[in-house]
C-alpha cells in the first residue's frame, strides 16, 4: 500500500507546479524518511507508513531520525493510510513527549496527528498542503 501512497503522489506532484516531491531509497543512513518534499517554497520529510496500528508502525530508527531532525528545527511528517478506515493521517511526532526509556516504543500521545481525510487524491493533495502550511 505504501508503494500505492507513492504512486498517488507522483502522479499529484506532476499536475502541481509548487510541488517537488523525491522517493529516496538509502541502504546507508538508518531511519531516514521515505520523500523530500518541497511544495509552496517549504521543504520537508515525509515518512509513508499503511497500517492501522495506532503507533504508526515507525522503527526505532525512524523514530530517532524524526526527533534529531525536528529538534534542530527540520520538519518531518508521517503521512499514514489506515487500510480498514481508508482513512489518510498527516502525524507528527512530538519529541517533547518521546520517552526514551520505553525502549523507542512510542505512546499514542507521543504523536499530533495534524489532519485525517478519507483516503482519494484530492484529499491526499490537501494533507500535502497543510504539511507545506505546518512548516511555517
């Protein structure tokens, strides 16, 4: 399903003339987000996840690439399809509330789901937008 997400995006990002989107496939650097983005002049990470577990489904070196890069002030979202819902869910995570002691297990309050649409390209195009808005 995630390669579905990203097909979906491509495709949006080639009828969106502010809208750079790049897959990176990387081997060598543990964690690091599915896309660079850029839309409207912002530039920002997206990790695709497509699952119903309410953690989101991040490894624990997602989760430490999200929380060093947002604390020196990148943005980094997790752009989530829930199957059973047909549900999208733009999610930040929230290293304030990140315990490491968990044993990189986040909680449920350890994210800020930013917006939830049901799943169709036009919805997916407005969560793009409101990542690109949250960056301000």
């Amino acid at each position: 399903m995630e390669k579905n997400l990203w097909s979906s995006l491509n495709q949006i990002q080639k009828t969106d003339p502010m809208m750079f989107l790049m897959r990176v496939e990387s081997s060598t650097i543990n964690g690091i987000p599915d896309v660079h983005a850029c839309h409207e002049g912002h530039s920002f990470w997206l990790e695709l996840k497509s699952n119903d577990d309410k953690k989101y489904g991040l490894s624990k070196y997602q989760i430490i690439w999200q929380i060093d890069y947002l604390n020196v002030g990148g943005n980094v979202f997790n752009l989530v399809l829930a199957p059973s819902q047909r549900a999208l869910k733009l999610v930040r995570l929230n290293p304030a509330l990140f315990s490491f002691c968990t044993g990189f297990v986040p909680h449920e309050k350890s994210f800020q789901v930013l917006g939830s649409k049901p799943y169709n390209k036009k919805n997916l195009q407005s969560i793009i937008k409101l990542a690109s808005d949250s960056c301000r």
